[in-house]
C-alpha cells in the first residue's frame, strides 16, 4: 500500500502540508547517523507534522540504549527518558502535535514495557508524557510562537549525575540566537555554560536538579 502524503487537498492549499516518505526520512536521517545515534543529541523538527523524523530518530536512539543497557532495567528506563527528552518538534496544526506526541509515546512506551518487564511503572510513564507535552508543541516556527500568541519556549533536559536531570527553559527565539565563545556588551543576560563551553542567552525559567521520575512535580 502507498504511503498517504496528503490528508486533504484543502490542508495543502491552507498549510502547504504534504508528508515526508518514510524512505526519504530514513535516508536524510542516515546523513547524520552518528547524531540519531547518540542519545542525548538534541534534535528540532520546526515543521514536525505527524513525526515521521522524530519517530525514526526515537527509533535508533531507543535501539542504542537497548544495546547498550539492555540488562539493567533500571538503567534502561533512565536512558529510555533521556532519549524523549531529546526530541523536539513544533507544528502549526494541534492535530498534527498531538498525533505526533502519542506516536512518540507509543513507540517509547512498547519498548519500555519490553524492556522494563515488571520494573516497568506508571510514574515513568507519566513523566515521558509530561516531557512530550513540553517538548512537542503547537505553533509556528516562523513567527517563533505557540497558538496561543505567546512565544515558542521549549525546556531543555540534561542529566547532570546520577537519576538527577536539570530542567532550563529557553524561548525559541533565544535558543536562534546560538551561542558565543566571548562575551560583549550587547549580549546582557548571556551567561556561560559548561556543557557547550560557551556564552548563551540565560533561561526564562530555571529547575532545580530533580530525580527524572518526578519533573512533572514542577508543572
């Protein structure tokens, strides 16, 4: 069966909106296969649709922590976290962002389940659809803002030791910006940061380290 690109004529007259192949997908994503292979590389689809890049990307990543820490449930559903927090996307149709956050949960939640076994729990669950609900969001990637008219502002997620993940949030428009390896005047509220080893915009809003189980404590 051929692969549906369209769902309307009238979405592609209004959105312009037509789906990439899955064999088109696949093959731009083996252009950078090292990256979709690291599981803590960041990636931004700022026109995501119902996800087919993200998925494959979920996909390789969830592949790689299976390799890798496959006999260790625990670590596993750690990895498996890290991985969602990972993905981002940004569509101008909400069916289109909410289609996509449950595909990523569905594959993400069959592979845990697989994995995880009896260790598998509902709290994990619930915070990887928390993070989707952060990360996946509707607006456009033109005008860098949500439906609602406020700006496009996505969290980023790193694992800083052990269990713990540190939650920054940045504005889309900040995160464009990139970052500079030496400060000037004009860049007023840059600060420094030790992952990148460079001067970036500072976060509108900023966690406190949290064990992975329990971000959505801070909704």
């Amino acid at each position: 069966m051929a692969e549906k690109q369209v769902k309307s004529k009238q979405r592609v007259a209004d959105h312009g909106e037509v789906f990439t192949a899955e064999r088109e997908v696949k093959a731009m994503c083996d252009l950078v296969k090292p990256e979709t292979e690291r599981i803590d590389s960041r990636f931004l689809e700022p026109a995501c649709g119902e996800g087919a890049f993200l998925t494959e990307i979920l996909r390789r990543k969830l592949a790689v922590v299976k390799r890798q820490y496959g006999k260790s449930p625990l670590d596993y559903e750690k990895y498996s976290v890290i991985a969602i927090t990972s993905l981002y996307g940004v569509d101008i149709l909400e069916d289109n962002a909410e289609i996509c956050r449950q595909k990523l949960f569905d594959i993400w939640y069959a592979e845990y389940t697989a994995n995880a076994k009896s260790q598998a729990n509902d709290q994990c669950r619930e915070t990887v659809k928390f993070i989707l609900r952060k990360n996946i969001l509707c607006g456009d990637a033109l005008t860098l803002r949500q439906a609602d008219g406020s700006p496009i502002v996505f969290a980023e997620w790193s694992l800083v030791t052990g269990n713990l993940v540190k939650r920054r949030d940045y504005e889309l428009s900040q995160l464009l910006e990139g970052h500079e390896e030496q400060m000037s005047l004009d860049m007023v509220g840059w600060q420094y940061d030790e992952e990148v080893q460079a001067f970036i915009p500072a976060p509108v809003r900023e966690y406190p380290p949290t064990d992975y189980r329990r971000l959505a404590d801070y909704e």
